[in-house]
C-alpha cells in the first residue's frame, strides 16, 4: 500500500519536471547569445552636412570642451557603457573613466567631457554674460584631463557579461603655443634709440613652442600714436604654418609696388624716405580645433588654442640658462607634461614643481602685449657693382590696381647687349650699411659673436655683458655639433648668383622665378683661385668690396640670366637687399666661334652634271646665342663671291648636346642649278659662313659642274664585212677608238652591239 502511493507521488513529480522543462527547453528570447552593437559618431569632413555631428574624429586634436556621442544595442539589456581615456604619452598617468547610460529605446548616448573644466568655471563667474550653451537636459563631466595624446576606450557591457568595445585615438590640447621673439626686440616703452631698426624687410624672429603645432601668426601693426587698446591695425598680416625656429618675411619693400610694407611704411617709394615708428601685437595660433556642443564650428573654433603674449627671448635668456631649460620646456610646464621628476635623489618631486611654479612665476612677468619697430627702406645695407647698370623695367605706368608691369629684364635684345658677362669676367661688388649706419655682420664677427654667446651660457652671471651675444647662437648664424656640443658658425657673407626665369600670371603680370641652387663662385678649394677668406675680400671703412670672377666651371652656363645678390645682414639682423632693381646679366662665351660641320657632301670635291643642283646637309654648333648662316659661290667666271642665300636661328631651334655643352642646329639647303652655268663647264667654290655675334667661321667645297657630255671616237674595227661579202663572221672582231672628256673624268662606258635588218 505504501509503495503505491510513493511511485504514484514520484511519478507526479516526474510529471511536474518534465512539463517544467518543456516551457524552458526553448531558446527564444529567455537566452542572451549575441554581444551588444556599439557605435561611435565621428564628424564629417562638410559641416552642412544635415547628419553632421559635432564630436571629433579620430586623430582630430581637440580643446575646449567636446561631446562623445554614438548609438548603444542589445538584444536584451545594456547593463553599462564606460568611457576610458588612456595617455599614451604619460605611461604613468593613470585612466580616466566615465560611465554614461544609454537611451532605452533609441540605445543612443551622448556625454560632454571638460578636460579643463572650463563650462563650471563659466557658470561659477558672476562677471561671464555668456555661458556656455549645453544641449538641454545635458551637463559637463567634472572630472579634468591634462593635454595629451589619448587612445579612448568605449566599452558596452550587456546583463550576461557579453562586451563589445570600441578605440578612437586624438589628442587633447588646451595650451596655447609659447612664442619667443629675438626680433622685433624693443617694448612699446623703449627709448628711441633702442627702437629695432628695420630697412626694406620687415621680418619676425625667434622661436615657437607647441606640441601639435603652431599653425598661424597674426603680426597687427598699429601707429605709435594710436593709444586706443581697442585700436582697428592699419594692417594684420597673416602667416601659416609657423615652423619652431621662425625667420620669416613679414612684409618687404618693393619700389613702386603698392604691397604690405607701403601699406605700413605709408609709401612705395624711397624718394623723401624717412624713418616710421609702429607698434606692433602678436596672436599665435595651434592646430587645435573645437567642437562646439551646440553645433557646426565657427570659423573662430577652427583657428586653434590662442595667444595674445610673447616673451623676448633677452628677458628670459637668463632664466633658460639658470634653469638649464629649452622653449619646449616652458610650453610643457604650461601643458602639465614637464617631467618633473629629478635625477638627483636628495630634489623631492615637491621642490621640482615648486621650481616649476617659480619660472613660470618669472615668466609671466616678462610676458609682452605690444611692442614697437621702426621702417625706413634706406636703413637696410645695400650693394652695388661697379661699372654696371641696374637691371630696367620696360613699363612704368601703374594700372588700376597699382600694379606696375615689371616685364623682362632680359627680354629686349638692346638689354642684352648692355648686360653681357662673358666667361672669365670679373666683378666688384661693394656692400654698404644702410642709413642708420649699424655695422655690416663679416663672418668672421659671427665667430666672435658665436663664442660670446657660448661664454654667456656657460657661465651667465660671471658673463653677463655677454647676453645680447645670445641671439647668434639661433639656427640663422650657427648649429650645435653634437659631438663636441659646441656652436659653428654657418653665416654667410658673400655674393652669390642665381640662374632667373621669366615668370607671367594669370593677369598678365611679368615677374622673375629663381631656378635652382645658388653659385658661389668665391667658394672654392682651388688653390690657384682667390678664396673669400682672402684677396678676394676688402674692408674700405665700414664697406666690403668683393672680386668674384665669372667662370664657367663655377656652375654657370652659356644663354642663362643670372641676378647677383649677396647673402649677410647688419648686426641689427637687417637682410643685404638689392638696389632698386638691382643687377644681373646674361653669361655668354668668351669667344668661340661656331663650329660647322657638313655631313653632305663628305668629299671636299664633288662633281655634278647638268641640270642639277647640290644639297648641303649638316650642324652648327655654338656655345651659346644664335647663328647667322649664309651660302656664298665664286665660279671660275665670278670676281668675287656671291651670296646665294642666308637665315638666322632662334634661340630655341637649339638642342642642347649634353656630350659637348654646345647648342646644335641642323640645317639642309638644295642649291638650285640655276646659280651655275647651263653653257659652260667650270669649278665653283661653295662657302658656308656662320656668324655668332662678331665670331665667325667658314666651310668650303669645291663644286666640278660639267655641263659636255665626253666626246667619242672609233679608230678601227676588224672585220670589216662588205656588203657583198659573207652574210656572217664566225670569230672575233675588234672595235678600238677613244672617249675623252675635257672637264671631267670618264666615269663609264656602254657598249652595244646593234643588229640592223637587210638594207639598212
């Protein structure tokens, strides 16, 4: 009875079971199998774009703050999206995280990430009238990222433990670049005399410091007695693509052009040329871009991290020295990336960013809003050539625009002829100091200069006198050899020449194009040529008189124009500039005659027959210009030669050969048989004469031209076979006579024997 009952209650519970797992049994969607989907929204490249959305792209370098945004799903349930920004340049700087949650039905997500927290310092600042605008319903993380290069880890984990994950790398960058300026050096409150100086090249120099970098500089110039600080410049010049080491252009006089230096100095031209004071500001722009949450970037977001001050670098040279740092030192310690770590174990890492707090305490003392310069085209040193013009300008009449047209200065053939330098001329060049008198740089000053600078960094209290000596340490006068970690010199002061093209735009105006390397001809190792170290160099007062001479050797070639410069500055930094339009010249030869080669008729005599003519075929070759060829003939019946024809090459018609170094031209001409008799033989001489210049040469052949045929006659044949005779001879017969041709040889002769029918 009671094993009954047990089998009937295990049988019920086996039931239960397995109507149990019959509901379970069944995947469906009780089971969680696939991993979640994640996506990450980057920008596209157009921002009118109508899907664009503001969140940088990867590899972008981002500042200010920025949203992450994607799209999270799963098949069942997001249980968690973290957000975690790794260094990769700071091994030691640990994660950042963030979580953020997506939305339950659409799995989209959003979050605003302030590296510098910049949105809560915003809304904190009773005096800020213009708050951030954050999408609604949306606020900043207030967790801060120090700039750096990251990789970004987007992790999505559903309710089973399944993941997917997603990296972006881009950099974060909130630093603007640190500007270090050798030239102009002068504050806005410096004494007169110690105004920088500038000629006909208004340049910046000195040093710039980013690490993604800096990408424009803003140069806005002002007049000196224009105090307002909200002040509109009468002119902002823009430059991009700033590289660390900046010895740039700003603008650069050019007579009668209007352009951005007569926009400044107030004229074109040097006549009445006095000296213009300016002030001057700065803003220096990184590579960084923003990424509003609110929407499409302005053009303001795009220009990068910004900043309105600069240093001199003979302020702060001293603490550079004292504190053994470099310009990117001080940028790192403005980012937060300094190491501050020390290699002497007694420093704690306390007293290194208390070291670090301190020069950047110095350093915001001799931060500089504003500066001054002063302009006058005649203060740059200039250069002339003796015994030579200036280079012309054909047109002189501005148009509309104020455009002159500046054309060819070797296009016109009477130029030419006034500016030829033959092979093996020389020239005297003489350098003057400009205007204000400040001494002209030798390269032997900039090796005294380079030691000076060396002492002072050496020891800058002991050598204090020597800190202005510093600026001739920079990548313009030397370069560290990293061997014996000492400066050497690479400064310059000598003439060169460079090879010009005419160049014409697209509006027609006509400008020069340097092409190649420069030619320095007193640069040599030639013991038996004058070395720019000696002879070939003189000081006459505070002038350098240069003797160069112009050698084909020396890298020049023949039918190319060259213009003469000299490279060096002042010791104001002020660049050698030309004189007006300065001087060039075209290179020719120093007298070779054309070379004439006939490739037909080889032979120096040839023999032609009656009604025809002779064809010359062959090359001329010049060293540089064009030939003049002309065919003359003098018969045994003419008194003197006689032209028969004459052409002249263009310049183009020229191949250059490159076995020989001279300029081929081909020519083939058929003298008609109309420039010899029809009615009596005789010899003719044919010359080829071809001029280059004042330089000719000749070729000539000789010409039988045989008009008679040779006359012949029979002396005797044997047999003679009479009429009345035998109708045939079997053997031999003999013909004998002769042919003679008084002009000419006998070249052949055909015999034929004739069969005549009967009764002829």
């Amino acid at each position: 009875m009671k094993k009954g009952k047990l089998f009937a209650v295990l049988t019920a519970v086996i039931s239960i079971f397995w109507a149990s797992c019959e509901v379970e049994i069944g995947l469906g969607a009780a089971v969680d199998t696939e991993a979640p989907k994640l996506k990450v929204y980057e920008a596209s490249n157009d921002p009118a774009d109508p899907n664009y959305k503001p969140v940088p792209k990867a590899g972008d370098v981002v500042r200010s703050y920025f949203m992450l945004a994607g799209q999270a799903t799963d098949d069942k349930e997001i249980k968690s999206l973290t957000i975690t920004f790794k260094n990769l340049r700071d091994t030691n700087a640990g994660e950042i995280d963030f979580s953020v949650t997506p939305d339950a039905l659409t799995g989209e997500w959003a979050i605003i990430i302030d590296p510098t927290q910049e949105i809560a310092a915003a809304l904190s600042d009773e005096d800020n009238t213009n708050d951030p605008k954050l999408p609604e319903g949306m606020k900043a993380e207030t967790k801060k990222i120090p700039d750096g290069e990251y990789q970004v880890t987007f992790t999505v984990v559903d309710n089973v433990s399944h993941e997917t994950i997603v990296t972006r790398q881009f950099t974060i960058d909130n630093t603007p670049p640190v500007i270090v300026i050798d030239r102009p050096s002068s504050k806005d409150d410096a004494d007169q005399n110690e105004i920088d100086s500038y000629g006909q090249s208004f340049t910046l120099e000195g040093q710039a410091a980013d690490d993604n970098d800096v990408a424009r500089i803003d140069v806005m110039v002002f007049d000196v007695d224009d105090d307002d600080p909200d002040a509109t410049p009468k002119i902002t010049i823009t430059k991009e693509n700033i590289p660390s080491r900046i010895n740039m252009d700003i603008a650069t006089f050019s007579e009668g052009v209007q352009n951005d230096y007569s926009k400044i100095y107030g004229s074109d031209t040097t006549e009445g040329a006095k000296t213009n004071y300016f002030n001057f500001k700065l803003a220096a722009y990184d590579g960084a871009v923003k990424y509003p949450v609110e929407g499409v970037p302005s053009e303001e977001d795009k220009l990068g991290n910004k900043t309105n001050t600069y240093y001199l670098y003979e302020d702060i040279s001293t603490i550079f020295a004292d504190y053994g740092i470099k310009i990117t030192d001080v940028y790192h310690m403005f980012n937060g990336s300094y190491n501050t770590e020390s290699t002497d174990s007694s420093e704690t890492s306390e007293r290194a960013q208390e070291t670090v707090e301190e020069i950047k305490g110095f350093l915001q003392k001799d931060e500089i809003q504003k500066g001054i310069f002063s302009l006058n085209p005649e203060n740059s040193p200039t250069f002339t050539v003796t015994g030579r013009k200036q280079l012309e300008v054909k047109g002189v009449d501005k148009d509309d625009d104020g455009k002159i047209d500046f054309s060819a200065y070797f296009g016109d053939e009477a130029v030419f002829e006034e500016t030829h330098i033959t092979n093996g001329s020389s020239l005297t060049i003489e350098v003057t100091p400009g205007l204000d008198a400040i001494a002209l740089l030798s390269e032997k000053d900039c090796e005294e200069y380079i030691a000076y600078g060396e002492s002072y960094q050496d020891d800058p209290v002991g050598n204090k006198s020597y800190s202005r000596y510093n600026k001739y340490l920079s990548e313009k006068y030397a370069k560290l050899n990293e061997e014996t970690n000492r400066y050497e010199s690479i400064y310059l002061f000598r003439p060169y020449f460079i090879e010009i093209e005419e160049v014409t735009d697209a509006e027609g105006n006509i400008s020069f194009k340097e092409i190649g390397e420069r030619i320095y001809p007193l640069q040599t190792t030639e013991p038996n040529k004058a070395n720019y170290l000696d002879s070939s160099i003189k000081k006459s007062g505070s002038n350098y008189k240069f003797t160069v001479q112009i050698l084909k050797d020396d890298g020049f070639q023949f039918r190319k124009n060259y213009k003469v410069g000299v490279e060096g500055y002042d010791r104001s930094g002020n660049k050698i500039m030309d004189t007006g339009k300065g001087y060039g010249f075209r290179f020719v030869s120093g007298g070779a005659a054309p070379t004439i080669v006939v490739q037909y008729p080889l032979e120096t005599l040839t023999r032609v027959k009656k009604g025809d003519g002779i064809l010359l075929q062959g090359v001329i070759s010049t060293e540089d210009g064009s030939p003049v060829v002309t065919v003359l003939k003098q018969g045994e019946d003419d008194e003197k030669e006689i032209e028969i024809t004459t052409w002249e090459y263009e310049e183009g018609e020229g191949v250059e050969n490159k076995i020989s170094g001279l300029y081929d031209f081909t020519y083939e001409y058929r003298i008609p048989e109309t420039w010899f008799s029809q009615a009596k033989s005789q010899q003719y001489k044919i010359i080829l004469r071809a001029t280059n210049g004042k330089r000719a040469s000749e070729d000539e052949k000789t010409v039988l031209y045989d008009v008679d045929g040779p006359e012949i006659s029979l002396t005797e044949v044997k047999p003679v076979i009479e009429k009345a005779g035998k109708d045939c001879i079997n053997k031999k017969f003999s013909v004998k006579g002769s042919i003679n041709d008084k002009f000419d040889n006998v070249s052949s002769a055909k015999w034929e024997l004739v069969e005549k029918g009967e009764g002829e």
